[in-house]
C-alpha cells in the first residue's frame, strides 16, 4: 500500500521547506529533516529534484536526453508517462538489478529518480558499509566477493561503489571512507597487474588482455569521483613502460657519445673539429636499433589489443606513451641531449675567430698548351666551383672521404653538423617504423603524432640553431670571400714578381716623355686627362724590342717597361675582380642553409609549430639578405671600386710605346670593363631567379602580384637586390665615364701621332708629291685611325649593354670627338686652300661614319664644321677674293644654326693667308678697317 504524502497547507512555507530540503547535501540529514513533520516529510519524498542532484553525484542522470525529452514534451510529441512505463519494463523484464549493473543505464525521467536511487542505495550502502567501517582489515572474506569471485565481477563492483561513495562526500566521515576505499582498490588493481605481468611472462596475449580489460573497469576518467586517486589506466601504462624501458637503457651508457664523437687527433678530412669528428653512420646505426626495439615492441602490444572489440581499449595510449618516453627521457632528453652538450664543448676549445685560415693557400697552377703554367694568365680563369671549396677549407682540400652533408658552413663546427642530422634521422627513423594498423582516435596516424612529439621535445635544440645559423653562415661566407679575394692578390702579386725579376739590374736611363698640349697657350684639351705622354720613335723601337725576345731565353725588361707590364696585366685582371663562380657557390651555400632549415619544419608536411615555422621563413629571409649584403660590400663593390681604379690610373699613350703594329686598336679597359659588367648582370640575373624560385615560389617571402606591387610593398630583400641594381648602374656609369675619358685619350694619341700644325698648310706644288696625289679626295691616315679605333668599341659594346646605354656612349664620344676637332682646327692647325681639300675629305670621312651611327647632334656639328670648311677653299690673293672670304663668314654666321659669327671667325682665323687678309675680312665684317682709324 502506497502511502500518501500530506503536502503543506501554506504555499509560501511549503516552497520554504523545499528550499531547504534542496541544500541539504549528505542522506542523513536529509533523513532527520524528513521526520521533522508531516510537510517536511512530504517535500523530501516528493521533490524530485532532491533526488536527481543525489543521481547527478554518482552520474546516474542523463541530462542531455533530459533536456530533449523536455523540449519534445513542450512541443506536444512526448509524454513522460510512457516512456517510465518502458523503463520499468526494461528493467524488470530483461534484468534484475545487481551491485554490478545498477548504474550501468543513466535515467532521464525525474519521476524515477526517488524510486531509482532507493535501489541503488539499497544494493550498494550495505557493501560500501563493509568494506570501509565494518570490515576493513578483513574485507576480503566479505560475501558479497563470494558471490562476485571474478576479477570482471569485482572490478565492476569496485567501479560502483566508487561512484556510489560520492554521496556522503558532505558527511564528516567521507574522508576517511575515501582513504579506505582507496587503499582496498590500489590493493585489487595492483594484484591485477601482478596477474599480468605473470600471463606477460607466459606470452598468454589474451589472457593478458583479460586481465587489462578489468583493470580498465575500474577507470574512472570518465566520472567526476574526488574519492578515487587510483588511475587504472596510468597502471596500464606503468606495467608497458617498465617491462618497455629496459630496452633503452643503452642510450645512458656513459661512452655512447664518445663513441659517436670520436677523437682522431690530427686529419686533413672534412668536418673534423679539433682533432673529433662526428660520426654520421654511427649515429644512424643507434637510431636503426632504436628502430628494431620499438617495430617489436609496437608488435607485441598490437598481440595483446589484437581481440579487443571496444575501440576506446587498444594499443593507441600504450604506442604513445612509448614514445614520449623514449623521446622524453632517453633519446632526446638524454643521448642526443649529452650528444649536443659534447659538440658544443668541443667547439667551445676553438678560437673564437671560426673564419680563420689554418695554413696558407696554394697557388692553382693551370697549364698551358706546352704543359706549364703561365704565370701571367689572368688569375680569374682559374677560379671554379672546386676551388672555391679548396679556398674556403685549404687544410681539407685534399681529403676525397668527405660526407656530403659536410660543407664550408659546418665543417668547422661540430654542432651545426650534429644538431641538423639528429632531427632529420629521428624523423626518418620514426618514419620507417611498423606501427598499427588503426588509427588514432582523431584520424590521424602514428607517424604525424610522433614528429609532434620529437618536435615538442627537440624545439629548444631546433630554436637555438636558429638562432646561431645566421651568424655561422655569414661567417662561413666572410670566409668564402675573403679567401677568395687573398688568392686573387696572391696570384696578382706572383704575377708581378714574375715581370720583376726580368728586370736589368742595370736599368736603362729612365725614358724622356713629353707633354704634349695640342691646345695653344698650354690650356687642357681634356677636363679628366692632363697628363698624356708619348715617346719618341727610338725609344718606342728600343722598348718594343725588349717585349718581342725568344719565350725561351731569359726576358729582360727596364723598370719601366715592367712597370707597364704591370699596369696591363691589372688590366687584364679587371675581369677577375668579380666572380660569377663565387656568387654560384654562394648562392649553392645559402640553398644549403635553407635546405636544412627546410628539414626542420617536421616532415615533407610541415608539423612543427607555426611559431617555429615563421621563424624559419624569418631566418631564411635573414640569411638570403645578408649573403646579398656580404657580396655587394666585400666582393662586387670591391671589385668594382678596384676596377674603376684600375681604369682611372690606364695611360693608354704610354702603353702604345710598348706595342707593335699589329697591336688591335681596342682601348683594353673598356672591353675588360664591358666583360666585368656583363659579369656583373649575369650575377645579377642569378640572384633575382634565385630569389624568385627559392623565397618566392617555396612560399618564405609573401609578395603581392606585380600589378599590386610598389615602393612601399617591398620586402628587406628586395630591397637590398634593389640596392644592388641602383649601385651596379652607378658603377656603370662611372666606369663608362672613365673609358670614354681612355678612349678619348686614344683618340687623342692617334691624332697627334700623325697630326701635326703644317698637315693641312700644303701648297699647290705639294700635290705632285706621291704622299698627297695618291691620297687626294680620301680621307688621311690619322681620320682612318680614329674612325677604326671609334667603330671597334662601337662594335664592342653593341649586344654588350642596352642599346640606350650605347646610344649615349656613342653620342658623348661623339661630342667629346667633335670638340676635339674643333680645338684642334681653331686653336693648333694652319689650313691653306689647297689643304682644305684633305681636310674636307677628312670631314665627309667622319660624318658618313656619324651618320650611320644616326648621331644627329654629332652629324649637325660635323654638317657645320663641313660647311665652315668652305673658307679655307676661296683664293685670297686678291682684294676681291678676300671680300668673299668675309661675305661668307658672315653668311656662315648666320645661317649654320651651330657657331656664332665670332665662333665662325676663329676658324677662319687658321687660314694660311690670314695675315694678308685680315684687313679685308674686318672690313666686311664690322664695316670698317684699320686704314680708317685715324689718331687724334
């Protein structure tokens, strides 16, 4: 008979009691306060609520299911009523409820929550009463562990009850029950693994997965239980590490790392640091028998987990824990820790200047035809790939056993060689290993799982070397460049101890030379060249001979004349200053620093984290910038101030005493300085594509599309590429400058050699002379010459440089020529009549060449020096003659668009006849002449 609860007869105390009966938190006050009186006693037993927050400690209430059987309800689609009624059916018909299964079937419905705690209560308080008041110290002869003897059984019970505790949590003596409860299930959870360890033994893999599965009831991971500390499944995973361990404890041996870096005293092969040199393959074997261990290891945990049908119980912790510990506290926390620790010792005991060269460098000898080196070949001809290794390691260079993971940037430093190939083979070890089938439980595999780990526990290492590999590539660069450059002065400074030891020790008298001024009154034809100097014939004959003696007797030569051997061959050299091969190598270096950067991303994929992988593309960028810097500073802008050095200080008119006749007419520095420059755009050229397929394209540097691109989008190292291109077209320019002031200086050369005042001051009788009648109506030898020398370096610089850059080259030569003839004929040349024939030959000979050229600025100052020439072919021998002769000037004056009429008036100043008519010219020109000046 049900009995009937007498609710309260106010309302307002009735809500009183039931707020409470609501926060009272342990059963037995609850109890007291239900005797108290009838309505107490009413909202205890009819408060469902009351109940539901009991069944939500021993996470018996489905609150997720509870709210949406409450939405359904409000809508209409549900009632409560049949679904208690099913229930009740499910659990009275299929099973009777036990100390085993009462909490097996969280309830939703708040009507059952009285009726269903009251059984669980009444199935579990008797037990828990046992265990840990009435029966601790014997607690193992209890009946109810008769009835359940099983360890299934029991560590069902065991689960329960440890739920069930959590409902005198709020009572006093809750903390000793918990320490209790505690104590009895370590006890049950530690002869199960005793059982396991005993089946482990006996290989009864599933036996030993019986005995996991009732370790693994006793979890409570899933429960919020502040009574139960013990973890069944940390005690799984206890049992596999320690049975697991055992096979890693080799990596503390204390001579693994000495057998992995080991000490070979003095060696000429690569990579060696201080007499030790780090073992690749060993270090790769220790990793393959790391291999071995876990491959049978992860087998024999995938043997036991083999007939597991619950996907929450498997291999999956057991593998991953393995792992972290052996990454944790053996391989990466111990072995390659201490392997690290020992690289950085021994490359603490070098001198603090890594770039420094332990022996001097030999000179490459390159033969020549006969088999012999010719010391005065151009140094730069010798320069490749493998000498540049050679320059950087000279100590090594003759060592074939040389890994090919040691390059210049490591071989001085055992830390840059060790700390890059552990990540790499640990992450290939992992790689190649045998894991499970199934996946984890997020989808991903074992694999990806395992770069996180080694990531996790090796990025200190992999942020340290980031850190430090700027500074060892730029050292290692200064290093390339500087060896470079000493090999480059030592093979000059050879060169020219060669030519000096081929000087007399009896020195001739030095040679006389000669200013020549072709300007009147000593004024300079030229703002960058004062100093020409030429010798006389003798001389010239006598020096030449000195340069033509038999290749196989002693050579002799004077002081000066090896002086100008000198200056030629740095000449020559000019093309040596700058080498595309340094820059090949260079470049080849920075790829390999990015290569290994690259390998620590975690994979082909990339798992490391987006911290690491920025300061990677950071780091990247950091190196690519500063070997651009290095290069531009201590190689191409060297080389180029060396270069236009060499060219300022060329004296082409001191180097034509030394040549004979079938000398070419090229001016050597220019066409030394095209091939420098072409060098340079080739050097140029290779650094944007490098940048565009290594930064760009791999996705280290982000640039906006070229449409979207400006000024104020661009990166650091487009930037200094930008700041190369501006400093290579500065030197360019200047180095264009200094040749057309060479060239001009040629010019000027071949003009006075064969030029001379009276050239043009012939007479009528002079023309039956063979030299003028054979020559009469074609240009003079000088005007061939100089039209000769003009086209060579036209031709030379067509393909060479831009077209608009050799259409300013050809129009300040132009010029520059243009003002030179016109010094020339106003201030040192004395033109007769019969002269100007030659010389208007000469004339139409320069602007049929201009004009092919399309110079017009140099075509309109030739038309008007042609037409100027017209002067110099009227007779003046009479009055009349000398009238025209003014007339004409003045026409010329004013209608020639180029000169002045006082311009037009110096040149026909330098006719022969000036003298006779002055007077007459005057006249016309300014109305007047000196007859009619009268004194007063």
């Amino acid at each position: 008979m049900t009995r009937r609860l007498v609710p309260p007869a106010n309302r307002d105390e009735g809500q009183c009691l039931k707020q409470v009966a609501l926060r009272i938190r342990d059963i037995p006050t609850l109890l007291s306060f239900g005797l108290a009186s009838k309505a107490c006693h009413a909202i205890v037993f009819s408060t469902p609520q009351i109940w539901i927050r009991f069944l939500r400690q021993i996470q018996f209430w489905d609150p997720k299911e509870f709210r949406r059987r409450e939405r359904l309800r409000k809508e209409g689609n549900e009632g409560w009523g049949e679904n208690r009624d099913r229930v009740q059916q499910v659990l009275s018909i299929n099973e009777e409820m036990t100390p085993i299964n009462c909490l097996d079937r969280p309830i939703y419905d708040p009507d059952l929550a009285l009726e269903q705690f009251r059984k669980i209560y009444s199935l579990l308080a008797p037990i828990l009463r046992d265990l840990v008041v009435k029966n601790y110290s014997n607690f193992q002869k209890l009946n109810v562990f008769v009835k359940y003897n099983t360890p299934e059984s029991q560590s069902l019970l065991f689960h329960n009850v440890s739920r069930f505790i959590n409902i005198f949590k709020f009572t006093s003596g809750f903390k000793s029950m918990a320490i209790r409860l505690n104590a009895i299930v370590e006890v049950f959870a530690n002869s199960v693994v005793r059982e396991i360890d005993i089946n482990y033994e006996k290989r009864d893999h599933k036996e030993c997965f019986r005995l996991i599965k009732v370790l693994n009831n006793l979890s409570l991971e899933n429960y919020d239980s502040a009574a139960i500390t013990v973890e069944s499944s940390e005690k799984i995973l206890e049992f596999f590490i320690n049975k697991y361990v055992e096979s890693y404890v080799f990596l503390t041996s204390d001579n693994l790392v000495e057998k992995t870096i080991v000490k070979v005293g003095h060696s000429s092969k690569r990579g060696v640091v201080k007499g030790h040199e780090f073992l690749f393959a060993s270090f790769d074997d220790i990793l393959s028998q790391i291999g071995d261990i876990l491959n049978s290891q992860f087998e024999d945990a995938t043997l036991i987990f083999q007939h597991s049908t619950d996907e929450r119980l498997d291999q999956m912790p057991i593998i991953l824990k393995i792992m972290e510990t052996l990454l944790s506290s053996y391989l990466i926390g111990g072995f390659c820790e201490e392997l690290i620790s020992r690289a950085k010792e021994i490359d603490a005991t070098l001198d603090m200047d890594i770039a420094g060269i332990e022996e001097p460098i030999a000179v490459v000898e390159k033969p020549n035809e006969t088999g012999e080196r010719d010391s005065l070949e151009d140094p730069g001809d010798v320069h490749d790939l493998d000498d540049l290794e050679r320059l950087a390691s000279p100590t090594k260079a003759q060592s074939s056993e040389s890994d090919p993971r040691i390059n210049v940037m490591n071989e001085s430093s055992l830390y840059f060689q060790v700390v890059p190939h552990v990540y790499q083979a640990m992450i290939q070890t992992f790689k190649d290993l045998k894991y499970p089938q199934s996946r984890l439980a997020n989808g991903e595999d074992y694999f990806r799982v395992a770069t996180e780990l080694i990531n996790f526990y090796y990025e200190p290492n992999i942020l340290e070397f980031i850190e430090l590999l700027p500074r060892q590539c730029h050292a290692s660069l200064v290093l390339l460049v500087d060896a470079w450059e000493g090999d480059l002065t030592e093979r000059e400074n050879i060169q020219q101890q060669e030519i000096l030891k081929m000087v007399t020790e009896q020195d001739k008298d030095e040679k006389k030379l000669f200013k020549l001024d072709i300007i009147s009154g000593g004024k300079e034809i030229l703002t960058g060249f004062t100093n020409i100097f030429k010798m006389s014939k003798s001389e010239t004959n006598e020096m030449a001979k000195d340069t033509r003696l038999d290749e196989h007797q002693n050579k002799t030569l004077t002081k000066f004349a090896a002086n100008l051997q000198i200056l030629t061959n740095n000449v020559n050299n000019i093309t040596s200053l700058v080498s595309m091969d340094l820059t090949v190598y260079a470049l080849q270096h920075v790829k390999n620093s990015f290569t290994l950067l690259m390998s620590l991303y975690g994979g082909d994929e990339g798992h490391t984290t987006t911290e690491v992988r920025e300061k990677i593309n950071h780091t990247c960028q950091e190196i690519y910038n500063d070997a651009l810097t290095v290069l531009i500073d201590t190689h191409i802008k060297t080389g180029f101030d060396e270069a236009i050095s060499r060219l300022r200080n060329y004296n082409p008119t001191e180097l034509k005493s030394m040549m004979d006749n079938e000398h070419n007419s090229e001016v050597e520095p220019l066409r030394r300085f095209v091939e420098l420059v072409n060098v340079a755009d080739l050097i140029q050229q290779m650094i944007s594509i490098f940048y565009e397929e290594e930064l760009v394209a791999k996705h280290i540097v982000y640039v906006k599309a070229k449409q979207k691109r400006d000024f104020l989008s661009a990166n650091k190292c487009e930037k200094t590429m930008a700041k190369l291109e501006s400093m290579l077209d500065s030197y360019v320019a200047d180095g264009f400058s200094i040749s057309i002031d060479v060239i001009i200086n040629e010019l000027t050369y071949a003009i006075l050699k064969d030029l001379d005042e009276k050239t043009y001051a012939i007479s009528e009788n002079d023309l039956a002379k063979p030299e003028f009648s054979q020559h009469l109506g074609s240009a003079s030898s000088w005007a061939v010459e100089v039209v000769r020398i003009l086209n060579t370096h036209f031709r030379l610089l067509s393909g060479s440089i831009e077209k608009q850059m050799v259409d300013v080259f050809r129009q300040e030569i132009g010029e520059r020529f243009v003002r030179i003839l016109i010094k020339l004929i106003t201030k040192k040349l004395t033109i007769s009549t019969t002269g100007a024939i030659f010389l208007i030959s000469d004339l139409n000979h320069f602007y049929n060449f201009f004009l092919g050229l399309r110079q017009k600025t140099t075509v309109g100052y030739l038309t008007a020096l042609k037409t100027i020439s017209q002067l110099y072919l009227i007779d003046g021998s009479t009055k009349q003659g000398a009238r025209d002769v003014g007339k004409l000037v003045m026409k010329i004056g004013r209608d020639n668009g180029m000169f002045s009429p006082e311009e037009v008036y110096q040149f026909v100043s330098r006719r022969s006849d000036w003298n006779t008519i002055k007077t007459d010219v005057d006249k016309i020109m300014y109305g007047l002449g000196i007859e009619d000046c009268q004194i007063v």
